[in-house]
C-alpha cells in the first residue's frame, strides 16, 4: 500500500480488512500480479502516476471471480485485467483480493494459466495492440524488416516474439548486448545496438524499416521514424528514453510514414478481446519462461527500483499469495 503524507510517500506490505476494499460490482481472488514500468514508477514515486492516496499498485491481475452483480460474469470464472486506470486511481493487482466494475475484465484464454497471464500482462497486451496496429495498416512481411525498440523489456520480448511468429524479420533493438541470445531466441534475426538510434539524427536516413514497434520515445522513436521506409508504419508505446520527439515532418510528407499511438489503459473491450485473442493463438508459451521472472509479494518494493534502473530482463511476475 502507498501512502502520502507531510513527509511524502512511503510504501509498506499491509494486512487490510476485506470490507475496505473499493466499490465495485466484481470481487476477484488474486493469483498473480506483476510489476509494469508505470507501477515502479508509483511505487518508487519517481513520477506521480498514483491520483489518489492510499493506493494498492498493480495495473495488472489475473485470478478467479469470488462474488458478482455484474451480467457478464459469475463465481467460478477465470478472468484478466490490464489498465482502466488501475492501480492509479483505483486499488490495484498487488495485494490477495479485488474488487472492480465489471466492465473492465476480460476473459482469461483456456490455454493460459494466471500465471502464464500475468507473464504477458500489460506489457505482451501492449505488444499484440502494437502488432494489431501495424496488420491493420497494411505492413506485411514482405515488406522488409520491423524494428523493435527496448527489445529486452516487456513489450518489446512479446512484440519479437508476436512479430517473428507472423512471418516479419525482426530486428531488435537493445542496450543489453549479452541478450543478444535471448533475442534471437524468441525470434529476432538481427540485433542492434541501442546507441545507434538513441542520439540526436538527421530529418531524413536510409530507408530500412517496413514497420516499427517503440517502446522508447525521445531520439530513438524520431530515429525510427526517419528510417521507416516509403508508407511504413510506426506504432508508439512507451517513453522509456524519454516523453520527448524531437523530430522533422519530412518521414510524414515526404514518404507518407504513418505515426500510431498505440494506448493500452483506455482501450475499448473489443481491441482488448482481440489482442488476447492473438496473444493466445501465436504466443508460444513455452517462450514465457524465458521472458518471465517470479517474486513473493513481499519483494515487490525492491524489485521495482530494479526495474526502473534498467537491470530486469523482460517481465516480473508476482506470486501475490507468497
């Protein structure tokens, strides 16, 4: 739970009476959680993500519905949720219960656990969003390669791993040179160095992307950009690098590059439903156990810090019942 008062913030693993948990019309037995970027950043409190004290973190869970006065949903169904403002404004995924409108969850696939779920999370839901993005305009395989910025963190593991299952040739992008196994692991033909698109470049490059997935923001997304080729298409995520684009114009005009936010909070239901949908027919679970790292609740604290400095590969889990 965070807290803040007159001397700040402060977080602690807390036992609560269930009867203080928020309204809502669904109550859900928490199996799984995991630590997204945004949930360091509450819990560190090194950007104010969180809108309203006390707060339970957690933009993601997935586990079993225990009481219901919702149409959709009744005891007994396995279900997810990612976003919806969640762990920001209403309690989240890190802690053994919930409670939460209805409206917000989705039904887990058959094939995957909660567990499994919690490995993709927002981060794999955000990928399968971003993938979604770049079929319905048009990019195909043929086309040529896609670009994967931040390919070692969660969004960009899953969005190699969904890119190179659709027939795309993958080049990753990543600071992390000793991953570069894991990468071409989960499916990424080529990998590059990070410090080649992170530095301020020029309005117009060589022509090589067919498409792009940025998780990073700032230089790297203006880079990415200048180097899609004609009618390309990238799919904006993230601003790990930074919230800036200090970019041109001229990709946008002058080769018809179409820039797409890509949002995974506020999604409606049906762009939800379907990227769980592609993420549980061309998501190779077995690939989740390289991607995906577990913690006890207890160590969540800790490991968002981590996070935020860069050190986690891929995705945590949290184990909320340990």
């Amino acid at each position: 739970m965070i807290e803040k008062g007159d001397a700040g913030q402060t977080v602690a693993l807390t036992e609560l009476d269930e009867a203080k948990l928020p309204d809502g019309d669904v109550s859900i037995d928490v199996e799984y959680s995991t630590l997204n970027y945004k949930d360091g950043l509450a819990i560190t409190g090194r950007s104010p993500v969180v809108r309203a004290f006390p707060m339970v973190p957690g933009i993601d869970l997935a586990g079993v519905v225990t009481e219901s006065a919702h149409a959709d949903w009744k005891q007994g169904d396995r279900v997810v949720l990612n976003g919806w403002g969640v762990g920001e404004k209403h309690w989240g995924g890190l802690a053994q219960r919930a409670r939460l409108n209805g409206d917000w969850l989705v039904s887990l696939p058959e094939n995957f656990t909660t567990r499994q779920a919690m490995a993709i999370g927002t981060a794999g839901y955000t990928a399968s969003l971003c993938v979604d993005a770049l079929l319905d305009r048009g990019v195909h395989p043929e086309q040529g390669e896609v670009l994967v910025t931040g390919a070692t963190g969660g969004v960009g593991s899953i969005a190699v791993a969904l890119l190179a299952k659709a027939g795309f040739t993958v080049a990753a992008a990543t600071g992390k040179a000793a991953e570069a196994g894991y990468l071409q692991g989960l499916g990424a033909a080529t990998v590059l160095d990070r410090a080649d698109l992170a530095a301020a470049g020029k309005p117009m490059q060589k022509e090589r992307w067919a498409g792009v997935v940025d998780s990073v923001g700032s230089h790297t997304l203006a880079n990415a950009c200048a180097q899609t080729r004609y009618g390309g298409t990238v799919a904006a995520c993230g601003l790990a690098q930074g919230m800036d684009f200090p970019a041109s114009v001229a990709p946008f005009i002058l080769r018809g590059v179409s820039l797409i936010g890509v949002d995974s909070v506020m999604a409606p239901r049906e762009r939800r439903v379907a990227a769980w949908a592609r993420l549980s027919r061309d998501l190779d679970v077995s690939a989740l156990d390289a991607i995906a790292q577990e913690i006890a609740l207890g160590d969540a604290v800790a490991a968002a810090g981590r996070l935020l400095d860069g050190t986690v590969r891929g995705r945590i889990v949290v184990d909320v019942n340990r």
